[in-house]
C-alpha cells in the first residue's frame, strides 16, 4: 500500500468495503432488461464465493482478494486502455491510502513519495491541500445529504518531480465516490435546504461547515476509485499566461525565469535549455540590444569569435528572412548554416533551434531551443513549443510595448513632447539612457545626453494683435468708469438710507480715484493701488457694514453683481476684448496646426508655435535633421514660399472675422528673414530648443526686438494691419522674397504696393532693413474675372 498525498488523513472512521459496490451490482440486477445482466451476475457470484465479503475489510486481508481486485479493474476501466498507460487506482474513502492501481499509477506514487522527501511541502503548500481536501469532503457531503453544489471546491492537482526528466509534472486527480456510502453518527443538524445553500456560498463556508457539521460525525464504508490525468502541457501554458497578465516589465531586464521553466514542463525536459529574445526596433532600425542578444547562445557564441557588426548582420539576417533554424543532430554538417553550427558546435551542443515568433504577422522575436544531447530538439518538441507560440507572441509584443513606453516616459520626463522630425533623435537618446541606466553604478551621477542640430536654417514668422496692449488698457479703464459711476451712487443710496459719517470719507476717496482714472497723463500705471483700494479698503466696508441688514444689502446688490467676472457689466469691456483676441489667435493658432503638418510633407522639418498677444513661431530645416533623407536648398526655398504665402493667408482670414467680433481686432504679419544656418540645442530645464553659440544667440535677440520696430526717422511701427513685413539685413537675403512677393502679385494674392524700408536703430542692433507689402483682401478669383 502508498499513499498518493502522504500522511494528510482528513477522516478517523473509515474503513474499506466491497458492499457498496456489490450493492449496486444487486440493484441493477432488479432490472430484467438490463443488458449487462450476465456480465454483473458474474461478477457478483465470484464476490459471494468468499466469506463474509460485505464486511469491513483489514488492508492486510487484501493479497487473499487479489482475484477480485483484477475483476474490479476489468469492470470499471475502459476495456480498450492499456493498463501501461492510464493512472488508475483505487483507495480508502476519503483517504491517501491506495491498496489497488496499475502499474504507471504505482510508479507515479513512488515518484510523489520521493519528491516530498526530498522537497517537502512548505507550510503554505499544506495549508492549501488541506483546504482542497476539506472542499472535497463538504461537496461530498453537501451534495450527498443536502443535493447542494458546492461552488467552491477547487480540483485537486499534484505536482510531482519526474524522477527521469527531473521536470516537475502536474497531475489532475479525479475522485469517484460511487461506491462509497456514509453514515451520520448523529442526528444533522435542523437547518433549512436554503439556509444551507447560503452557508455554501459564503466567503468563509469552509469555516463555518466545518463548525456545523464537524469530521467527527461522519463514517464511511466502500472505496473510491482515483483517476490522475497529466496536465503538465495545460499548466505550463497557464503559467506562461499567467506571466504574461502579471509581467509588463520590459524584456530587456528580464530573463523570464518562470516562463522559461514553464517551457521545459510543456517539453518535459530538463536538457533542453530555453532564451527569450525579444527584437527591438528603434526608428525602424534592429536595436543593438546587445544584453538581449548576449542571452542567445548562438550570438553569445558568435560575439567571441566575430566583430560586432558581423553579429548585428547574423541577426539581420536572421530579421530579413525569419524561417524556423533548426539542428537535429549538429554532427550532420548543414552547407547553408556552415559557419552557425560550427559556433554551436564548439560551445558543445548538439541540437539547436531558432524559432521565430510572430505578433499579428509582424516579426517580434525568436524562441532559442538547445540541448547537449542529441536529438531533444526534434519535430515533437516543436509541435509543442508550437502550441505557445501565441502566448509568446502576446509576451514579446507587451515586451515591445513595454519598452516604448519606458522610451517615451524618458523623452516626456526628460525632454518634452516631440515632433516626428526630431524625435527619432530623443529615442536614440532615450535608448542610450535606458542601456546605461543598466549598467550604471551611480544613477544619479549619469548624465543625460545633449540633443542637439548642427547648421538648420532657422525661418522666424510672428502674427500679432495690433495694439494688443494698449486696446487692453483702453477696455480695463471703460470697466473703471463703469464700475466707479455705480460704486458712487451705491455709497450715496446707503449714505441716504443710513446717515453713517464714515461713507462720506469712502464717497471721497472713490471721487479721488475717478479723478486719477480719468486723466489722460494717469493712464493705468496706478493699477496695483486702484486694485489694492478696492479689494481691501470698499469691498472688506460694504461686506461688514451691511452685515444682517438686508435693507442696505439690497442696496449694494447692484454694485456687487457688477462686478462679477464672469456676467458683471463692469468688466464687460475686457471680457469682449478679450473674447474677440482669443476668437483670432485660436483661428491663427488652428491655421498653423495646419501648416505644420503641411510642411512636413517635401521634408522633414522642427516647427514649434508660442503663444504670446498672438502667435509666433520658429522653424528649423537641414541635413542633420532627417541624415538619412538628402537635403537641398530646393526645400528651404519652397519652405519660404509656403511661409510667404501662409501669413497672406492668415491676414486674409483674420480680416473676414471683424464682422464676428464684439471688439474689432486686426492683426499684423512679421516674417525674420536670415540666410545664415545656426545651431540648435534642446534645454532640459526650459523643455524646448533654443539656439546656440554666440552668434546663434544674437539671431535669437534681433527676432525678439524686431516686432515693436519704428521705421527710420518717423514715430510709425513697421508692423501694420493686412500687410505683411519682412526684416533683413542685406539685400542679397532680400532677393530671394523679393521674387515670391512678385510671384504672389501676380496671382493676386499680394497687392502692389511693396515698400522697401530702412529701421530705427535697436539696442545693440543696427542696419536693419524691411520689405512690406500689402495683402489682396478681396478674392483673387473674383479680381481676375474683373
């Protein structure tokens, strides 16, 4: 006798008994057309040839009913399995003590036994058997006496270290109770069928059965006949799924451990050996992921032997054209894979395979196979690892996804939100970071790589309101006027209503400041007081003096809805200007969103807007941006042309928006012309790109200066409503827009009436010179039919 479970008896009174089973074999007897008639009345006269053959039996009686033993075999198994090849047993009710199985079960029990001297089960491990067999005893009992499923058992599995593979192998047990028959020792409990059903489906139902219908009240006679299933194929691609739900990591950091076991369980081999090699690309390029690569044992091997860009082209190659790479027996010489097998030879293998794994018919990266032994790697074990196939595809793709996300969170943390004519840059960066990041000692000694763009020719536009700052003061003290002319006549009602001596003094001081507000040479440089005045000094003396009188409360009613942000007519005047300037710079700032998509389609090129009173922009172009496109002067030209013809568009459409506007505002065109490549770095600290070197630095102060220029020797600013204005230095730079300007008056887009201009004298900035030229309002189509 073995015991499948060790020494883990749940039950005390139980006792092994043929009469269960031969009691069902004289109740089917009963039926005169039962078809094994015979075959049972045979069966049931050889068991009644022994004496006493309903009592209970002792385990040492058993060698005597071996004859029966076998009959019980043949009747209850399937006459076509081979008893080698099933696991099939019979034991004590509701016990681990098996007394009758066949040979591969025995076997299997030997292999559990020694697997728990050697291993043991930890204190977790036994608690939770433990809990699976209680299960099983309640839904025996619960169904047996109350016809109630119980929900919560769990199946029975039993892993076991296979004493030849040494790979541990997963059993499903299968337990059949039809020949066994309890006995209540007491009466059970008075408890409704319902209320038992609820005691079933608790959270704690194995606590609270166990206290309502104790081990101890039960006995049991008969046996019960054992059914183990391997399962070890299904498990392991449960673990392998598991893994992936619970693992986003990204691969390169991970070797996979659990799964990597969990492939030897699916091939039940412990001499085959299994890598994980995700394929990662960067700007549509194989990464140089070289601790990934370094986990192939072919490209571990092939680095020690060969450079590395020999290994960076086995790989490609591999990429290029990804077919199964599979050695049976390395002994065999393969001309095609001359030079892979003899690496692999020499690290001593000889079986080996390469196989690729796709997600959605795009290659995501290769299952490495090997083993020292001599044919392990064969058409059955591929069958197998066939079978996982999908999981790994869904693991190197989270993988994937998981490593572009780190990326990404590098350049978003580290940089800014990017362009795609820059960012293949930042990943490459980002890239280097997370390689070093691994290797890295002192992470916060680790420096972050400088981006950087070597001679771009930089084109500077700036759409502007007219007047913006001044329009605004103008509104700000209209709301002033109307807010002091109610204030007045509140504090004069209240005066009225109350005779209160202070509201004199507070009609005085709102008098002085009506005074300030309204004199020209004033204007708003007291703005900070007049605030101060209001909020700290009148709102603070309304709010207390008024206090639980609703009759003066009524009274400043008036003045406090005024003042509302959102709906008071004392700010009425700002709101309307500031609805119709955000109505135009969201226009110019859509248009441009437009454009910067335009732009980008004849080459790629770094376009960043900033939102000011309007909108300007910055955008770079050159080799260095895009090294594996050829660049040309051809595509700056037609970016100056496309930025011309972009701001005659956007006066053109701020113009057609005056009759839509509370307030009418105008906008003007401001366009930085400079012939010259720059360098361009991005500042960590500010997120953005910024120009660099000395004389880089000065395109960057003259931009910035230009958009209040006056024209020389007169009080006009440069900048006017529909027309757009060209700064330049020398006239060679001129030519170029010269040229699209002339273009442009020709088709109509551009009226005729070009100026050429010489500017005031900046700081630091002199010979300044400017181009400007109307824009044709009307339609051009409509001009021409004219």
């Amino acid at each position: 006798m073995l015991e499948l479970n060790g020494n883990m008896e749940l039950i005390s009174d139980s006792r092994l008994s043929f009469k269960p089973f031969l009691t069902f074999l004289r109740d089917q007897l009963r039926n005169k057309d039962f078809v094994k008639k015979d075959l049972f009345a045979f069966v049931l006269n050889k068991f009644e040839s022994f004496e006493h053959i309903d009592a209970d039996l002792e385990l040492e009686q058993l060698p005597r009913y071996k004859e029966l033993l076998d009959l019980l075999y043949v009747v209850l198994t399937n006459l076509t399995e081979d008893e080698k090849q099933i696991y099939w047993g019979l034991c004590v009710p509701m016990t681990p003590a098996m007394f009758y199985g066949s040979d591969l079960f025995f076997e299997l029990l030997n292999d559990a036994n020694m697997h728990d001297n050697e291993c043991g089960l930890d204190a977790e491990d036994y608690e939770q058997f433990i809990k699976t067999k209680l299960e099983h005893f309640y839904a025996y009992i619960l169904k047996h006496f109350y016809d109630i499923q119980f929900t919560k058992k769990r199946g029975l599995v039993r892993n076991i270290k296979d004493s030849q593979s040494g790979v541990v192998r997963h059993f499903s047990i299968n337990l059949n109770t039809d020949f066994v028959e309890i006995v209540t020792k007491s009466k059970l409990p008075d408890i409704e069928v319902e209320m038992m059903r609820n005691y079933a489906l608790a959270d704690d139902a194995l606590t609270q059965l166990q206290q309502l219908l104790p081990i101890s009240m039960f006995s049991f006679r008969g046996f019960t006949i054992l059914t183990v299933t391997d399962v070890s194929q299904q498990y392991a691609l449960e673990t392998i799924r598991n893994n992936i739900v619970k693992s986003q990591a990204y691969a390169g950091s991970n070797e996979f451990p659990e799964i990597v076991q969990a492939l030897k369980e699916l091939t039940g081999s412990n001499a085959i050996e299994f890598n994980i090699l995700p394929l990662f690309r960067l700007n549509g390029k194989l990464a140089e992921d070289m601790e990934t690569y370094k986990r192939s044992i072919l490209f571990s091997s092939a680095q020690k032997k060969l450079p590395r860009n020999a290994c960076m082209a086995m790989i490609e190659k591999f990429v290029s054209n990804p077919e199964l790479f599979y050695f049976n027996d390395l002994d065999v010489e393969v001309p095609s894979h001359q030079n892979s097998s003899k690496i692999l030879q020499a690290e001593g293998l000889k079986s080996y395979t390469l196989y690729p794994v796709f997600y959605h018919k795009k290659l995501v990266g290769a299952i490495e196979a090997y083993s020292r032994e001599k044919g392990l790697i064969n058409g059955k074990m591929l069958s197998l690892l066939e079978s996982a196939a999908e999981l790994l595809a869904q693991l190197m793709h989270n993988s994937l996804s998981a490593l572009e996300a780190e990326i990404e969170t590098v350049i978003k943390e580290k940089y800014t939100r990017l362009q795609p004519s820059v960012q293949w840059k930042f990943i490459d960066a980002a890239w280097n970071y997370l390689q070093n990041k691994k290797n890295a000692a002192n992470l916060s000694n680790q420096a972050l790589e400088e981006i950087s763009f070597k001679n771009v020719y930089p084109l500077y536009g700036a759409v502007d309101i007219r007047n913006s700052t001044i329009e605004r003061n103008t509104a700000i003290l209209k709301d002033h006027n109307t807010r002091f002319d109610i204030l007045v006549k509140v504090l004069h009602a209240l005066k009225e209503k109350s005779g209160f001596g202070l509201l004199d003094e507070k009609i005085y001081s709102v008098n002085k400041w009506i005074a300030v507000i309204r004199a020209e040479d004033q204007g708003f440089n007291q703005e900070v007081k007049l605030n101060d005045f209001l909020e700290n000094n009148i709102k603070p003396f309304l709010l207390k003096f008024t206090d639980k009188r609703p009759e003066l409360q009524a009274i400043t009613e008036d003045y406090f809805n005024a003042i509302e942000d959102e709906k008071g007519i004392a700010h009425q005047n700002s709101r309307q200007l500031e609805s119709s300037m955000t109505s135009v710079i969201s226009a110019v700032n859509n248009y441009f969103d437009q454009l910067k998509d335009e732009i980008q389609q004849a080459y790629p090129c770094y376009f960043e807007k900033f939102r000011t009173d309007g909108v300007e922009y910055d955008i770079y172009i050159g080799q260095s941006m895009s090294p594996d496109m050829p660049y040309s002067d051809i595509y700056l030209k037609n970016l100056r042309l496309m930025q011309l013809t972009s701001m005659a568009a956007v006066a053109k459409y701020t113009h057609a928006l005056l009759p839509y506007l509370s307030n009418p505002v105008e906008t003007t065109q401001l366009i930085f012309i400079h012939s010259q490549p720059i360098d361009i770095l991005f500042r960590n600290d500010e997120k953005r790109f910024d120009v660099e070197g000395a004389y880089n630095i000065r395109y960057h102060i003259i931009k910035k200066r230009i958009d209040k220029v006056h024209v020389k020797d007169s009080a006009q600013r440069l900048t006017q409503p529909n027309k757009i204005a060209l700064v330049y230095f020398s006239d060679k730079e001129a030519e170029e827009y010269i040229a699209y300007i002339k273009y442009l008056q020709a088709d109509n887009v551009l009226n005729d009436d070009l100026e050429k201009l010489e500017l005031e004298e900046l700081s630091g900035v002199a010979g300044l010179k400017a181009l400007r030229v109307g824009v044709n309002l009307e339609d051009p189509q409509e001009k021409k039919g004219n």
